[in-house]
C-alpha cells in the first residue's frame, strides 16, 4: 500500500511546513508565541493560517471552506505537529466543528464552520468527575425551562475552553433503559452566564479546564440534532476525532524522531558520533519502521473515510489513534534515552515531545479504551 497524494496535496504539505518553519522554526519563536510553553496556543499565529484558508480545508464552500476530505485534514494536522507551530486548538476545534456540521440546524452551522474558516477555536465537553471513560455515566443536568434549558453540573478535562468561542455540552436531559439514553448535544457560548471555566495545571501547561454549570440558561434552540439522541451523534464523529489524534501524533513522531537523528549524528563520544553505535542505530531504524507504519495506517484510514463518508470504522480509527500514539510516545521516550542527558534538559525541544506524547494515550479515549473496541469488533 503506497500514499498516492496529488500535486496539489503534496504543495499543501510543502506549504504548512515552509509556513511552521517561518513562524515557529526557531525554539525562540516558539518561545515567544507560547509564554515559554505555558500555552499551546497562539491565537495570532492561528488565525495567519485561518487567512490562508488552511482551517477551512475541511468545511464546506457554502460555509467558505474549501471543501476538503480526511486526507486534507490528515495532512494539514501532521504538518503543523511536526513543525510545532503552537495551534493547540485546532484538534478540538475540528472536532467538535465535525458534531456541527452532521447535526447542526443552518443557523449553527453558518455560526459556528463559518467561525472556523474565520479562526475560531471551539471546545467540545464530555467527561466528568464519574464520567471518565464511562461517558455515558454522566450527570450534568440540562432542564427544561419557560423559553429554554437550565444546565447544571460539574464537567473535567475540557480542552482549550479557556480560549475557545464556543464549548458543545453533552449533558442529560432523561432518563431511559440504558444509561447512554437521554443524552443531548447543546450549543454553549463560552462567555455564557452561569458557567465557570477553571484551569487545571498539568505537565503540558494551560491545556485542560474544569468546567461549572450553575442555572446556566440556554435558549431553546442551543440543542445540537435531536434531544437525547446525543449519544448516538457522538458515535458518528468517532472516525473524525480518532483520525485527527493519530494525524497530530503522526507529526509529532516524526518531528521526535527528526531532532533525535539530528543529536546522534553531531554528538561525539568515544571519538565517533554516538549514532553510529550499533546500540542506537538498531534503535533509530526500530522507530524509522514503526513511523512508516503508522503514516501509511493513518492515511489509509483517511481514504476510507473520505471514500465512505456515512460509515463508521470503528476498528480501523481506533487502531489508528492506538498505534500512532503509541509510537509516538514511544519515539519520544527513546528519544530522550538516546539523548541523555540533554534529552532531559528543557534546553532541547525532547522533554516536550514527551509531555506531549504521553497524555496522547489518554485523551480522546484512552488506549485500553481502544483495543476494548477493536477487540469488540472481532467478537470477542
């Protein structure tokens, strides 16, 4: 199986990169655009890209995208990991603007893909303090009221609310047989009266957010597709969200990878560059091989996709979010090793490949999580 891109998809990879290099190539830059890595998102940096049009790459031209598939946005998110530009919200962003774009009334839709195209970051709200893995177990309760919804509640580990225009809300709204009935997708300003965000500190920095409902009023109409259907909606947006997490870790591995190389071979000990020890050149072609199959999984997944727009698969985008994230912690792991301790130092870009890449296997549901459902798709 080879990746068979088209001109055109080959200048847009060489143009995202040229663009990351511009912007962010230097630790300096990075520096400057993230407060020293206190934040993985420079809102400036992101909306240069909104104005070339690359954030639209997926949305549909009615909304002024450009009309794009999985493998544009593959493409796009691997480019922009690898070259460190600081867009954090992108993945979330795009995420949540897939929810949108399948169940969204017109009014959501122009609102919230025209932001996109715009550069506006939005953020989608799932767990809670008992609703982890276990989402259906959630308890944040969105009420009927004269002319609305009363949303109360407690949600955790909401990416990027803190910077986002808009936050979609999976809350309850009933009660049925099964414990996943009775969940509804709400449309939530972010600035909406009544809701808290409150940051939680974590290895990456500014990241997550905890989030409070407190009589959070929402007009009627802030409901996204049908009421308490939310669960089956966010079924549909698997493929999307587990493709845009191994894309993003796809760039991520290489770029771990691509500084690793860089050290081993300017690094001298014992008279030689250290790459060239049998010990770290095993190494260096163990990750090359594990990156080639990750990258040729993603965008086969892609096509898929792209090809079967309506179908779920579930197997193949969670063995895509498993495998890339795996990788990818484990490149920047050996990484680290293979750098000593300069891999370590804050000096060097590695230390933040691995904060990066370890809470990669937790979000977007966690790995165990992925190899039950892949499991599950064989019988077992």
């Amino acid at each position: 199986m080879s990746i068979d891109f088209t001109q055109e998809q080959r200048s847009f990879a060489e143009a995202v990169a040229a663009f990351c290099k511009r912007e962010a190539g230097t630790r300096e830059q990075r520096d400057a655009l993230t407060e020293h890595g206190t934040h993985t998102h420079n809102q400036a940096l992101y909306e240069k890209m909104a104005e070339l049009g690359w954030l639209g790459s997926t949305i549909a031209e009615e909304f002024g995208g450009a009309d794009g598939g999985a493998v544009d946005m593959c493409i796009l998110l691997e480019e922009a990991a690898k070259g460190m530009a600081p867009i954090g919200g992108i993945g979330p962003t795009l995420i949540t603007g897939a929810a949108y774009a399948k169940f969204g009334t017109q009014a959501q839709k122009e609102s919230v893909l025209g932001g996109i195209v715009e550069g506006k970051s939005y953020s989608i709200s799932m767990s809670e303090p008992e609703a982890g893995s276990d989402v259906g177990n959630l308890s944040c309760r969105a009420e009927k009221t004269a002319g609305g919804w009363s949303i109360n509640g407690q949600k955790t580990w909401c990416s990027n609310a803190h910077f986002a225009d808009r936050i979609l809300l999976v809350a309850r709204t009933g009660r049925g047989e099964g414990k996943h009935e009775g969940l509804t997708m709400f449309d939530v300003p972010a600035d909406a009266p009544g809701l808290s965000i409150v940051g939680i500190d974590t290895m990456g920095g500014k990241e997550v957010n905890d989030l409070y409902f407190t009589d959070c009023l929402l007009p009627e109409d802030a409901v996204i597709g049908v009421e308490g259907q939310g669960w089956g909606q966010l079924m549909t947006g698997l493929n999307i969200e587990r493709l845009i997490l191994a894309a993003m870790m796809l760039g991520t591995a290489q770029r771990a990878f691509e500084d690793t190389l860089q050290f081993i071979t300017q690094r001298k000990q014992f008279g030689r560059p250290v790459g060239t020890f049998q010990a770290l050149r095993h190494r260096v072609a163990d990750l090359a091989t594990e990156i080639e199959c990750g990258r040729l999984l993603v965008y086969h997944v892609a096509r898929l996709v792209d090809e079967n727009p309506a179908k779920l698969f579930p197997r193949e985008a969670s063995m895509a979010k498993l495998k890339l994230t795996e990788t990818a912690k484990k490149v920047a792991l050996e990484g680290m090793q293979m750098m000593g301790g300069y891999g370590y130092a804050t000096e060097f870009d590695m230390e933040k490949h691995v904060r990066t890449t370890l809470v990669s296997s937790i979000y977007g549901g966690t790995n165990e999580i992925q190899r039950d459902i892949i499991g599950k798709t064989y019988g077992l």
